[in-house]
C-alpha cells in the first residue's frame, strides 16, 4: 500500500506521518488528496489515479482487514518496518499513535499487548534489530528524552527498525531462553494499548559476560562491530554486535574497556540448519540489584560465522531481569 500511494504522494504527510499510519491500514477505502492529484484507495490496496480504467501496478502493503488471516509474526514484522520509518512530533505519541492497531489486532488474533509486541511469540519478536541502510540515518537514532517503554521494546526507540518474520525453531538446548514473565505498567489501568509507565521482562537463558568490542562494522552490509566474550579461560568471537543507537555502542565500549559496567550477551535461540544464532545485549543497570538488564543491542549471525566452537559450550543458565 505504502508504494502505492508513493506513486501519487511520494515525501507527503500521509506517507511520512506516524499518525496516518492508521487511517492508512484500517479504512476500507480511502480518497486521497495530494499535490499530484487525486487516488482511490480501494480493494487489495490498489491506487486508482484520476482518469485511469486500471490500478497502479508494484509492490504494496494490503489494508489490515485482508491480512487478518496472516501469521502474526508476519503483521508485525511490516507493521514495525513501515511505522518506524515515519516521523512523530511528539515522542510520547509512539504508543498511543498506533494503539488502534494494536487493539484491532487484539481483536482478530486475541493475543496480548506488551507495549509495541505480543505476548505469542515473544521471543521471537525480541530480537528486533535497527537498520543502518534505512531512510534514516544512524546518527539519528536515539531513545527520547523520557521515558516511553522498557527498552526490550522497540517502542522506546526512535529508530527504524526490522524483525524476521520466521519463527526461531531452536534445535540447540544449550542455546535457548525461556520467558518466565512479562509485565507491563501502564498509564490507564482500562488502556492496554497506550502508554507505559515501566515494565519487566524475566528470561531464564543461557548468557555469556562480553569482554570487548572491536572494528566499526559495515554499514552497507548492516552489520556491527565484532562483539568477544569470555568461554572459560578463553575468548571467543560472538559475532557482530547490532547496538541499538550510536550512544548505545559508545558506552559499551567505554565501560568494558574502564571495566565500568557488567555487558553480558544472552543467546535466544540457535539453529544448526541454518547456521543462525539469535541474542541481546544487555547492560547491567547497576552493581546492587544484581540481575537486572536494560537492552543496547542485539546479536545475530549466520553468514558472520562466529567461532564454531560457540554452540557446543555448556553456558550457565540464567535468570536476567529486562527493564
């Protein structure tokens, strides 16, 4: 729908505005006025220019209503990619600009909402990335000034930012997490689809202390810095280390290197298949309450090809609080 509407309104509000979004997805037919002309939105999403007997053709993303039978790990990996790359006045408007979605969501599928994902499937849809190739630059990326949502979720970012949409089938015990709990404070108690106050995600999984990071990553490539971590006596590669903003990595980098603050990077899911390994890093939030984490980034590699010792290593098992 998105490249569709481009074609008639391409850098307009109604392409570039978060708040739009909505009316976008959720109307069944929309007449939309621009500086090239009038369109019809109808159908399958097709734009029907003035004049014309016959639809735009190209890629588009289909009104909400035709998708509904669509896994949701699929909704939301285009729901994420599209919103995050459009603009908000207002920082604390993140949530509450996309709670119709969110709660006609909740109606077709009947899942939960945990500030921005959805309790099916949770672990998967954590390990959300931000993208250096995106329209937006990476010295831009950055967490608002206040708080807007716990940093598991991509919500507390103003970044754009991707999920795969595939489910992350683990066939490596040694390298798989479990969610224990997830708990989300919000504003309006009667609001589950608007702003947050706090909230707390508990994983029981496998985790690694991070000794350094090293190199500046390939930009076009989107991939990060090369991340080690301590197996025993020895370090080992991790792989790349996707930091959720520039200040994120500068103060990774700065605490391991004056051994300020405890980095740890805790595996998600590993498959052999297909040779890819999930993560987050996570930053301890302070020496007293031990185990508790806020997100700076996530780890993914396939074709980075870590070291191939990593996956046969016995990793404790432990339980790390996300703020």
């Amino acid at each position: 729908m998105e490249g569709e509407t481009r074609t008639l309104a391409p850098k307009t509000a109604i392409n570039t505005r978060a708040w739009t979004l909505q009316e976008q997805i959720l109307s069944l037919r929309i007449l939309l006025f621009t500086s090239n002309g009038l369109g019809w939105l109808r159908g399958r999403g097709r734009v029907l220019p003035p004049g014309s007997k016959r639809d735009i053709p190209g890629k588009y993303n289909p009104l909400l209503f035709l998708r509904k039978e669509e896994p949701l790990q699929k909704l939301s990996q285009d729901l994420m990619s599209s919103y995050t790359r459009r603009k908000l006045s207002k920082p604390e408007d993140k949530l509450p600009a996309l709670a119709t979605v969110a709660r006609t969501i909740h109606t077709l599928k009947h899942v939960n909402y945990l500030a921005g994902l959805w309790e099916e499937n949770l672990l998967a849809q954590l390990t959300w990335k931000t993208n250096d190739t995106s329209v937006i630059p990476r010295a831009a990326k950055r967490r608002p000034p206040g708080y807007r949502a716990p940093s598991w979720s991509w919500m507390s970012l103003d970044a754009a930012v991707s999920l795969r949409h595939e489910q992350l089938d683990a066939d490596n015990p040694r390298l798989a997490s479990k969610i224990e709990s997830c708990c989300v404070s919000l504003v309006d108690p009667k609001n589950p689809f608007g702003q947050v106050m706090g909230g707390v995600l508990t994983i029981r999984g496998p985790t690694v202390r991070v000794t350094r990071v090293q190199g500046e990553g390939n930009v076009p490539s989107d991939s990060g810095p090369e991340c080690y971590a301590m197996f025993g006596q020895r370090e080992y590669q991790l792989g790349h280390a996707l930091f959720d903003t520039p200040r994120d990595e500068a103060e990774t980098r700065l605490a391991l290197e004056a051994s300020l603050t405890h980095i740890v990077a805790l595996f998600i899911r590993h498959n052999s298949k297909t040779n890819d390994t999930y993560g987050l890093i996570l930053s301890a939030t302070s020496k007293e309450k031990g185990n508790q984490y806020r997100r700076i980034g996530a780890l993914h590699w396939g074709n980075w090809r870590p070291d191939p010792r990593i996956p046969s290593k016995k990793l404790p098992f432990d339980r790390v609080m996300i703020i």
